[in-house]
C-alpha cells in the first residue's frame, strides 16, 4: 500500500454522520470544527455542533465523524500557505 494513492471521498447520511476515505491527516478538531488534509492535498473543514471523531485510521485513510452537520468546506492549503490577497487575482 506504500506509494499508493488513495482517493478522496465523502458520504454525509442525515446531516448526522459522516464517513470519509483518503484522509491524510487531522490537523484540528474541537467540538464545532474538524480540520483535516486530504488525498488530494486539500484542506477540508467540517463544522457543526457535537462533533465527534468516532474513527481513523491514518494507514487506510478512512474516518467517520458523528454529531450535527452543519458545513462541510474545502480549502487550497498552497494558496493558504502563501497568504491570502486581498487585492487582484493571482
């Protein structure tokens, strides 16, 4: 399985749980707000109310998540790591 790629993707069954495959890794999470890295070197935040990490398994990637769905938001992590502009396109 080292060198393979796993893709990235995600079910979300009555905005109260949530299962996801190609996870790299959890860079944060609290009740309100899980922060995570995936397969496809994006950010992805899921936000809510009682969230709760049921399970991860960082050798398979696989993840499910419990509690309200409120959001679930992808983010370019190379665009965020060299700043946001404010001014014109890039």
């Amino acid at each position: 399985m080292e060198g393979e790629r796993k893709t990235h993707g995600i079910s979300i069954c009555e905005r109260g749980a949530v299962v996801l495959t190609g996870i790299l890794s959890i860079d944060g999470f609290d009740e309100e707000n899980i922060i995570m890295r995936t397969a496809d070197e994006d950010g992805l935040s899921i936000q809510g109310k009682t969230l709760h990490v049921d399970r991860f398994d960082s050798d398979t990637g696989d993840m499910t998540v419990s509690g309200r769905i409120d959001a679930v938001v992808y983010y370019d992590i190379k665009r965020r790591r060299s700043g946001w502009r404010s001014r014109g396109r890039d």
